[in-house]
C-alpha cells in the first residue's frame, strides 16, 4: 500500500494532527493529537482552538481532493473517496476544552463561548454533511471518546471500535449536556428517548454495548482497527454508485441542517453560562485528570 505524507504549505504548519493519502484507494487519513503535541506537557486530547482549526484545514484538503478525484475518473462508475479520522494518543478524543470552558464562564465571555462552540459545529456539520457527495467518513476509534469526542465519531458515517473501548457524555457532571450535535446524531442512530437517557446518564459505555445498541458499526479486537477500515473501504469500492446515492437518500430523509446544529449549541452556551463555582471546579479537577495520561502509543498510520 502507497501511502503518502502530504507535504504542502498546509501540512508543514501542522502541529496537532498528521494526515496520510493512500492514493491506491484515495483514502484520506487524519490522526489528532500528533505524536509531535505531547512534546509539550500542558497538552491534553481534547479539542483545543488549534486542533479545531487544524480539522477544518484537513477536511478542506480533504473535499479539494476528493472533487478532483471526481472530476477526473473515467467511465460511468463514480469515484468514491474516504477520510479516516483517527488517533495518535491513547485515546480517540476526551471531548470540549474544559480549561477554556473555565476561563470564559468566569470571564463571562459568552462571544468567546460562542465562537468556540460555532467552530465545533461547523466541524460537525462539515463532516456530516459537505463530504458526502464524493466521500465516506469513517471513525477509527482505538481509544476513549468523550463528549465532543463521542461527537466527532458520530457526526462520520462508519464507526470501527476496538473491543475495551469506552465512549459516554460525562457533560453532565458538571451541569451541562453535550450541546454540539449529540441530540441530532444520537436520534438518528437510536432514536430521541434513547439518544437523551444517553446524553443525561453520565455513563461511559463499551465498544461492545454500543455495538449491540448499533451504535457501533464494526467492532474488532484490540489492534484490527486499521485492517478493519480498510476492509470497509475495499467493501465500499466494491459498491461505490449505491454507496453514494444512499448518502444523499440519507441526507434527503433525515437531515440535519447547520441551523438545528446552531440552536441547540446556542442553548448549551446559554446552559454553560449559569455554571456555578462548585460546577466549575469539577471541570478543574478534570482538566487535571486529563494532563495524566500514558505515552502516546506508536503511530499506526493507514496501514
């Protein structure tokens, strides 16, 4: 497998992320939290402003490849592209910035809140939606995901767990719910009832439970993730022109619009916002609970 570094402009200034193309399947593939972040000790797996800005440059990258790609196929078969997103750290993500939370709740800084939360959502909704007339998203989750992590995996289209995974929305330890696309995403998959017991319960669930929920799409033993994905790709090429069109069947029976993304985060900064002093020294206790972590694990990169 011929898998490239992508060595433009773009990814030299890259601090958080690394990202490969497999040309042999055009497959795009993204891995937060580089193994160059944990050079600094202050660096946690979160969605810090610059991991939020370093996902919207890839998936920018991301489309203008997977168009070309597109434009340039021969024949009558569509060209059908995917864009991995994955992980360099021993976990998938641990969620929302909770030390920045801390700062602007203080401050009460609710343009600041807003700005942070707009970023989320339009890496949500670009995800979910933009990519697909060219693209399958897929999830690879090796390690937790938490919150606006949990998020991420459920705004793709396919998610492959590890078995001894753990995913939940512990938001609501603090006082708040997961506020950037959980309720749409969640209803989609599992319905409302069960989608806001999830989002209310504080519970971190198993890859193997939220597999049986059909939550989780593939599940596979520690270590098959990434030969589990590029099963799924090979699959997916097999079918590309049925694969594409129920993305826009999906798309055009349940959709979800930027707008319905935008009100419920508005809430959720409105919610943010009236946290007192006893909910925001839990998100402190997190932010420390967080700086300790293992090592990160050695690069898999697409193999």
């Amino acid at each position: 497998m011929n898998v490239e570094l992508l060595h433009g402009n773009t990814a030299t200034d890259l601090a958080t992320i690394r990202i490969t193309h497999d040309p042999s399947n055009d497959t795009h593939w993204c891995h937060m939290h580089a193994r160059q972040a944990f050079r600094d000790a202050s660096y946690r797996p979160c969605f810090s402003p610059r991991l939020l800005r370093e996902l919207r440059l890839f998936a920018r990258e991301a489309i203008d490849g997977c168009e070309a790609a597109s434009a340039a196929a021969e024949g009558p078969a569509p060209a059908l592209s995917h864009i991995v997103l994955g992980s360099d750290a021993h976990v998938f993500n641990l969620g929302g910035d909770l030390d920045l939370f801390t700062r602007l709740i203080r401050d009460r800084d609710r343009d600041g809140l807003m700005r942070y939360a707009t970023e989320c959502v339009d890496s949500i909704h670009l995800l979910h939606t933009r990519l697909h007339p060219n693209a399958h998203t897929i999830a690879l989750v090796e390690g937790d995901a938490l919150g606006g992590g949990f998020e991420l995996a459920l705004a793709c289209q396919t998610i492959v767990a590890e078995r001894g995974v753990e995913m939940g929305f512990p938001e609501v330890l603090f006082g708040l719910f997961p506020g950037m696309g959980a309720y749409s995403l969640l209803s989609q998959r599992i319905g409302p009832r069960r989608a806001e017991a999830m989002m209310l319960d504080g519970v971190m669930y198993s890859s193997e439970r939220l597999h049986e929920m059909g939550i989780v799409d593939v599940l596979v033993e520690r270590g098959e993730g990434v030969r589990a994905v590029n099963e799924v790709i090979r699959q997916n090429r097999r079918i590309a022109a049925a694969r594409l069109a129920l993305h826009r069947v999906r798309d055009a029976v349940h959709p979800i619009s930027h707008e319905e993304l935008m009100e419920t985060t508005r809430i959720w900064v409105d919610t943010a916002l009236q946290l007192g002093p006893r909910q925001l020294r839990m998100m402190e206790r997190l932010v420390r609970a967080q700086l300790q972590r293992p090592e990160p694990a050695a690069a898999t990169g697409s193999r």
